[in-house]
C-alpha cells in the first residue's frame, strides 16, 4: 500500500523500508509490536543488512524505538507530536488552499471530482485503508495543483504519528459521510473561488479527529504514550 505516490525503488533497503513503513502507518504493524531483523530478514528473503539500515531510519523518524539488546518495538504513538503536526499541516494547508481559490488547473480539479467519486464507492465497500489513500490524494491534489510539492513533502515528513491516529480513526469508526462532506465542500470553494470558506473548511476537517483522540486512547491504550 502507499499513502502518498509510488517511490522509486532503487534498493533492496528501498523496498524493505517502504514495505515496512506502511505496513506500520496502515497499522498492519500495530504500535507497540516487537519485531526482529531476523523475522524480517525471513519475511523478506533478504539478508539482516537492508532490514537493519531499514530499522535505523525507520527509528529517525520516530515509526521503531530500538533498544539494544533487547529488541525493537513499533513506537507507540505520541499525541503530542500528532497534535503539533496537525498545527503545522494546518497553517501550511491554510495557506495553499487560499492559492488554490485564486488559480487552480482544471485537470487538477477534474482529478479532485473524480477522487470524490472514488471516496463514494469505498463509502460503500467500508474500505477504510483504500479511504485514507483517497483522503491523502486528495490534500495532494491540491498541493500539486498549486504547485506546492516541497511543501507537501514536508507535511510529509512530520505526519507519520498524526496519520496513525487518522488511520486507526477510519479503522474503527466507519461513518465517513462528514470527512466526504467536506471534501465536497472544499472542492465548491475552489471552484467557486472563496478562499475564506475554503480556509475554514480545512480548519474545521483537520480538526475533526480531535475530539476523537482521547477516546481512542481510551479503547486502544496499548497504542499510545
């Protein structure tokens, strides 16, 4: 599965560090799981080296907490850190979502009908992981449609714990009708070009699984520090 777009996989370390990386983000690997280079190296069919950079990087981005000699575990997941990513996607998102009310292509925007489209039928299928990858590309649709990438990219690199409580929030609640909503009313803003109804739609939506965090902690205590 991928959240985001394909990588390019250059590597066997490439390709055993995005396998794991998602399977720990769609919470296939749930947090607080121990896992060993040697499963993995098994699992794979690779030797230990590629799986013990994997887990070296894995561990600079706060997704694995290493403890030597005794084992590394999937993090658990931080909600201070989800909250202060949210902060940050929010203020940046803010502020291309008004870009995109003033000058938006029409491809890109045919690209966001047709997500929606998508959302509708996995509504229906209860596909909650196929519902997050849908939900990503349609933030990144919009990013790419501004010419905004780098920006992105960055919210990229900061979401891994705020996409965990995302996911395991679509997992356990399949009442997604508000999030499709929303969509559907931050594509009438973009093409009707309010960027102030625009900016207060993506407030309102990336503060939607506030309110849900602590009752997640509440059924999943396990998952969280």
């Amino acid at each position: 599965m991928d959240f985001f777009k394909k990588p390019l996989i250059n590597s066997t370390r490439d390709a055993v560090y995005h396998t794991l990386k998602d399977q720990i983000l769609s919470l296939t690997l749930l947090p607080g799981a121990t896992i060993s280079e040697k499963e993995m190296s098994v699992s794979f069919g690779v030797s230990r080296t590629p799986v013990r950079e994997s887990f070296v990087q894995l561990a600079q981005e706060g997704l694995l907490d290493i403890y030597p000699q005794r084992g590394t575990v999937v993090s658990r997941i931080d909600l201070e850190l989800v909250d202060e990513a949210r902060f940050i996607r929010e203020h940046l998102e803010s502020a291309v979502i008004r870009l995109a009310c003033l000058s938006f292509p029409d491809e890109s925007l045919r690209l966001l009908q047709m997500n929606l489209a998508s959302q509708k039928v996995c509504m229906d299928e209860q596909d909650y992981k196929r519902m997050f990858e849908l939900d990503e590309a349609f933030h990144r649709t919009i990013f790419e449609g501004c010419k905004k990438m780098n920006t992105w990219a960055v919210i990229g690199q900061i979401n891994v714990h705020l996409n965990r409580t995302r996911m395991l929030r679509l997992a356990t609640d399949h009442h997604w009708d508000e999030l499709y909503a929303q969509h559907g009313q931050i594509v009438d803003a973009i093409k009707e070009q309010k960027p102030d109804t625009a900016e207060q739609l993506i407030h309102a939506h990336l503060h939607v699984g506030i309110a849900d965090q602590a009752l997640l902690k509440e059924k999943f205590p396990t998952y969280f520090k």
